[in-house]
C-alpha cells in the first residue's frame, strides 16, 4: 500500500491560482473516479474539499476544483486567500483488498 | 448535526494494547460504513480500517492486519477500534471518519477531533 505522491509544498500570492498534483497508479487512481481531497489546518481534523475527482460539497467555495488524467489527480485553488494556508491531502478507492491510500500530503503556503 | 467524539486514547507500553471508542450522532450510524484514520506527530494521513454499515465486511491496512480489529455496535451508535500488539510506530491520532455514502468508496464528509495514542516504554 504505498502512498500517493505530492509535491511537499507549494506556495502562491493572494488572488494567483495554483495546482497540486497527485500522483497514484492503474490501481487506484486510474482505475477509480473516487480521489477526494481534504484540508487540514494545523491542530484540526481534515475537511473534505473535493470528492469523487471533482464534485464539491455543499458549503466549499467554487474557488476549489478538482481533476483526473491517467494515475494523475488535481486539485486546484484559484483566487487564493490566507485562510487557503493548510496541508492537503488526496486520497483514492484501491479495491475491496487494499480500500484505501492517502498522499503523503502538501503544504501549501500563500505567500 | 453530525458528531464524532474519540475516546480511549492514552499511553500504553510496547506491546500492550488499547481499545478506542467513537460515539456518533447526528445521523443514521447503521446505514454507513465507518473508519479509522491515522496521523503519526508531524506526518501525513493514513487510512488504517473501515466497516461496512452492518458490520459484517471489515478492511485493514496492511500495517495493522492482524494486530488491530474494528468493530461497531449500532444499538449504541458507537465505534470500536482494538489495538493489540502495539509498537512504537502506531503512535498517532487516531481519527474516526463517517463515509459520505451508504458504500464505502473512502470518501469522509465528517470527521473527529481525534484521540491521541502514545505506545512508549
């Protein structure tokens, strides 16, 4: 079960947009349309952003978005804003055997 | 209001074991499947096991299979979580996570505050 692959830290200015990716294989994020994303700020539990690749639930801004190609998510934020400044975390569906797997996480820093 | 509230955390030896609890209301807790989430100090997530809304189908990361059993009761609304055989590298908080869906697909809309669990001599 090894885990999805984030860039550590990314960072931007107020108002820019920037992309994380995550990087899986052909089992689990390229076979399932079920990566979901979560923030977390420091000292709090994860908050679901984005779900199955690119749905949003109700009450998270539509400046979140998300996307697939082959083994690779996305999620990206546009108009960036301070409270933006979390960890993010995908994560993927990986079959009845191994369920589920997590990236390693990225630190995103609004500059 | 969806709630999760973690219980049982604490430090046990090496070796020991340790039984987490997750009391949940705000919802129907049999119709969905639950799990437990990990967060070693300073690292990342992990997802550690999941149960189907009756309990009857479990799942378990391979760090843990064997060692820790997840469990439900749905006449109480709780979730279980046995750690035996504890090693130092299951030192984390540990989370409870509500599925979004009646399926289990790892999807968690609500989430815990977590219980810290500290394995040292």
């Amino acid at each position: 079960q090894s885990a999805l692959t984030q860039p550590a830290s990314v960072s931007g200015s107020p108002g820019q947009s920037i992309t994380i990716s995550c990087t899986g294989t052909s089992s689990d994020v390229g076979s399932y349309n079920l990566v979901s994303w979560y923030q977390q700020h420091p000292g709090k539990a994860p908050k679901l952003m984005i779900y199955e690749v690119s749905k949003r639930p109700s009450g998270v801004s539509n400046r979140f978005s998300g996307s697939k190609s082959g083994n690779t998510a996305s999620l990206t934020i546009s108009g960036l804003q301070a409270e933006d400044e979390a960890d993010y975390y995908c994560c993927s569906y990986a079959g009845s055997s191994t369920f589920g797997v997590f990236g390693g996480g990225t630190k995103l820093t609004v500059l | 209001e969806v709630q999760l509230v973690e219980s049982g955390g604490g430090l046990v030896q090496p070796g020991g074991s340790l039984r987490l609890s997750c009391a949940a209301s705000g919802f129907t807790f049999s119709s969905y499947a639950m799990s437990w989430v990990r967060q070693a100090p300073g690292k990342g997530l992990e997802w550690v096991s999941a149960i189907s809304g009756s309990g009857g189908s479990t799942y378990y990361a391979d760090s843990v299979k064997g060692r820790f059993t997840i469990s439900r009761d749905n006449s109480k609304n709780t979730l279980y979580l046995q750690m035996n055989s504890l090693r130092a590298e299951d030192t984390a908080v540990y989370y409870c996570a509500k599925e979004k869906d009646i399926v289990a697909t790892i999807t968690f809309d609500y989430w815990g505050q977590g219980t810290l669990v500290t394995v040292s001599s």
